[in-house]
C-alpha cells in the first residue's frame, strides 16, 4: 500500500556545501530551492521521486510511494545529514569537575575554511600518465584552496618514509586556469598553476558519474576566484 512520508528541517541544518549560500541567513523558501537544486546535480532520479516545499521556517521533503522511507533516507544521507550522527557513547562527569573557560575567538573564526564541494575522483598526472602513477582519493574544494587526499599510493624505494605522498594543496591564487579534459575516455577537470598541471576525473566506478560533475566544479572554483563579482 502506498503512503507518504516527510522530513522536515531547518536550514541551519544544513551544509554551505548544498545550500551554496550561509545556512545561518537562508530562508526556507531559499533553501528549498537549493536543496532541489543540489538533489538534481548530485541524484536526478532522487530529486525527481521527492517534493520540496518550504512551511514557515522549515524545509518539508515528502515522498510517496511503497517505502517512502527509504527514499527519504536516501535524501538524507545526500544531503549529508547523517554524518555523525551515531552517539559514541556517554560520559558521566561531576558537576564540580565542570570548568568554562571564556576565550576570545571571533578572529580565529574569521580564517577557519568553508568546504564548499567534495567528491571522490581519480588522479591521472598531467601530461604522461602511467598505470602505477594512478590513485583514487578525494578531492575537496575550500573557499581558499582545492586538495587532494589519495586512499593509497605506490611508493618507490627512495621515497618510502615520506610526507604527504601524493597530497595535492592548491591555494586558489595559484590556479591559473580550470577546463575540462579527458583521459582516454575519461571527462577530467585539468587545474593548471604555474609549476604543473593536475588532472582529475571520474572514479573507477562509473554507475554513478554525476558525483564528480567536471562543469560544476569549474564554475565553483571559477566563482570563488572572483569573490566580488
């Protein structure tokens, strides 16, 4: 038997990274129409199987169907809101052993860095690119830099015990240029910078490509790059 099942949630709950705007400061209405938007780049068949309205200040996500729920899981975890959200455990404290400490952070908070997109990729070296030189990881774009974290890397003897190993940390003053690419047949977001050009696409597994959308992240790190227009 079909029925109908709904979520509903404040945009404060919600990511800059899907809202594209500060959670803080968003309406509903503003925020149901970018959590649509976001469903429609990131899952179509998602964003076209739920409906998004804004009541007064929340957001209301329904689905109807045989298991509304589930859709509605599949929506939250998108909208990565069931990060965390599993209790480690308790801690039992004493009153007395309590102690707040008043510190002054609003500069501190000022540098702290916004994520804005992130996704898992595959790193092809720019321009010669061997098998063993492949690494899938992921890449993950800031309001002050791009950066790339592999899942592993095949080391060579001489440089066993270093840092970093195939760590990629691109200011976005260093990017010169972002376009699209391929590699072989792969869509890529080539980065270039004065010192070497990065490429990045798809990951190994293609049932479902549009998690790395190659156009949306050259739009976002083209925008973030002019902040004032």
């Amino acid at each position: 038997m079909a029925s109908v099942a709904e979520l509903r949630l404040l945009p404060a709950q919600l990511s800059f990274r899907v809202l594209q705007m500060d959670p803080v400061r968003a309406s509903a209405e503003e925020a149901a129409q970018a959590v649509g938007a976001f469903l429609q780049r990131k899952r179509l068949g998602l964003a076209q199987a739920v409906q998004i309205s804004s009541e007064g200040p929340e957001i209301v996500i329904r689905v109807s169907g045989e298991e509304p729920e589930q859709m509605l899981r599949e929506a939250e975890d998108m909208l990565g809101l069931t990060e965390g959200a599993e209790p480690a455990g308790e801690i039992d404290v004493q009153p007395k052993d309590f102690a707040i400490e008043v510190i002054q952070v609003a500069e501190e908070e000022s540098r702290l860095e916004r994520e804005v997109l992130r996704s898992r990729v595959r790193y092809f070296p720019c321009p010669v690119c061997e098998w063993f030189e492949m690494s899938t990881g992921a890449l993950v774009l800031s309001d002050q830099r791009l950066v790339y974290e592999p899942e592993w890397v095949v080391m060579t003897d001489d440089q066993a015990g270093s840092e970093n190993q195939g760590l990629h940390s691109i200011p976005l003053a260093q990017i010169a240029a972002v376009y699209r690419g391929e590699w072989w047949d792969v869509p890529c977001l080539m980065v270039e910078t004065p010192a070497k050009t990065y490429r990045y696409g798809w990951p190994a597994e293609r049932d479902e490509p549009a998690e790395f959308d190659v156009d949306e992240w050259m739009d976002e790190i083209r925008l973030l790059q002019r902040p004032g227009e």
